[in-house]
C-alpha cells in the first residue's frame, strides 16, 4: 500500500466493503442522555430512531483530532506516508477542521479532502479513491480521483419531517419548507455541501416516486461508459428502501450495482425514522470491481 485512504462513519460503507477496500474509517460519535457512543461500534441505527420517538436527547459530536491523529500515526509506522482522507461536507460538520489539525501534527503526506456530500455519495467516491491506491496511484491522482467522483455524484432524500434537522442546525437552504403543512413530504438534495429543498410532495408514496424520477433524469445526465452505481439507505424504513431500490435496478440505465443499506446513527439523529436517500455516482474509468463486484 502506497497511499492510504481514510475517511469518516458517515460514508456508511459496508462493513466488509471497507475492509475489502482497505479503507480506514475514525467513527463520529452520538450521545443519548448525555453517554457518548462511537457511531458504527456501541450504537445501532436502530438505537437512535427509538431515542428520537421516545424523545430523548440525542447529539452528535465530530471525531476529535486525536482520534484522526491516531489513525495517521498508525499508517505511519507501517510505513505508509502518504494520505489521502476524505469526510462529509464542511457545512453539515467540523469533521474536516479536526482531521486538518490532525494533518498538520503528523509527519505524514496528507491531503485532507471535503467531499461535499455524505453517505453514499461520500462512500462510492471513497472506494475509487481506495481502488486507484490500490492499482498503485500515487497521492495526487488518488486526491484527483475522490475529487472528481464526489464532484459527479448526486443525492437526493425524503424525510417524514424536517423537525430533527431543525433541531440539530442542519436544515440549511431548507430552512423555508419549516412550518409548512404537516401533509407535505419534503424532498432534499445536497448542492455546494448544502442540503437545500428541492420539491414539496403530498404523500411518501408519491415522494418516493419522485426520487425514482430524479434519479433515473441525473443517472442519464452522467458521462461515463463504465456505468452507475447506486445506494439507497434509510432510517427504520427497510420496506421503502428495498421497493426504491428494486424499481432502480430495473429503471436507471447504466446501473451496475445497488447497495441497500441503514443510515448510521449520526445522520439518523438529524433526518429521523422513516427517512430514504439516494445516492448516484457514475463508476470511475479505473472501475471498482476489486471492491463491489
């Protein structure tokens, strides 16, 4: 390994995606009731949507530049000095700021990279930045590759409301479909690391349709010849996210993989049970079949 990739929990990748990819993960962490928890090892998805309909105090914290900093060291003496570590938009966290600290305390080459985005659309970008170290890319390209495929993706969600991300600061350009009726089901994408509303819908069922439309008008919109790869994640909505993810396999041109999966807990505490997302980021020229397929 030449270069390493590192990046946050909040790119919700697999498991044993991550651990194929050899990509290094510093978890975000979440409280319920004041006890801290690292997201993705002490505390499930499930955990945070039962906090939020009890009622209970749920907050979320960044990663320190500690626990940043003892990953890079880590790499470091195994001989890796090269870095590239990408995390979730600026505007929804300091997480950034705590791995730049972390990079300027360590002897290593690291590039500090803010994707602009999350889950997903952070996830697939990080695997092709994993894939071009591992075909031997050195640290620019590596940088270059994550930064183009996050640039490309897209990422669109629906919440059953928007009164977590209100509570926990997050709701952004959004903040106009506040107060609106209780029927309507908002639809929210990201734009410059923001998240910003994009339509008002009547129903979830039409609101999921909607996100089915959209996604199939940005996957044709995509240049590649190497095709699509998809994510659909949810908070305690497995049944939404298995249908979406069903009608896009058989919808989306060009779709090679679709990933179900839960939220992980730090996200779930801003969009709340009920949520779906979708991510869509074209494939990279260097494909990722090493790690997805």
């Amino acid at each position: 390994m030449t270069v390493a990739v590192v990046t946050d929990s909040s790119a919700y990748l697999p498991r044993e995606i991550a651990a194929r990819a050899r990509v290094f993960v510093v978890p975000l962490h979440v409280a319920l009731d004041g006890v801290s928890h690292d997201e993705g090892v002490d505390i499930s998805p499930g955990d945070v949507a039962d906090a939020l309909r009890a009622h209970r105090a749920v907050v979320t914290s960044r990663p320190s530049p500690g626990a940043f900093l003892e990953v890079y060291e880590e790499l470091l003496a195994r001989g890796v000095d090269r870095i590239v570590s990408v995390h979730l938009s600026g505007h929804m966290s300091g997480t950034v700021s705590s791995a730049e600290i972390a990079a300027a305390e360590c002897a290593a080459d690291i590039r500090v990279v803010d994707s602009g985005v999350i889950g997903m659309a952070m996830g697939f970008p990080v695997l092709a930045a994993a894939q071009a170290a591992a075909d031997g890319a050195d640290l620019d390209v590596v940088t270059r590759v994550v930064q183009q495929q996050a640039g490309a993706a897209r990422a669109f969600f629906y919440v059953d409301t928007l009164e977590h991300l209100r509570r926990g600061g997050r709701v952004g350009r959004a903040s106009s479909l506040v107060g609106s009726a209780l029927s309507i089901k908002p639809l929210l994408t990201l734009t410059d690391g923001h998240i910003e509303a994009l339509e008002k819908v009547r129903t979830t069922s039409r609101a999921l349709a909607r996100m089915l439309a959209l996604s199939v008008d940005a996957a044709d919109a995509m240049d590649t010849e190497q095709g699509i790869d998809l994510a659909v994640q949810h908070l305690d909505a497995r049944e939404r996210a298995e249908q979406l993810a069903e009608q896009l396999a058989e919808t989306v041109p060009g779709v090679r993989r679709v990933l179900v999966d839960e939220l992980g807990a730090a996200v779930g505490a801003h969009v709340g049970p009920g949520t779906v997302s979708v991510a869509i980021v074209p494939r990279p020229e260097s494909g990722l079949s090493d790690v997805l397929d």
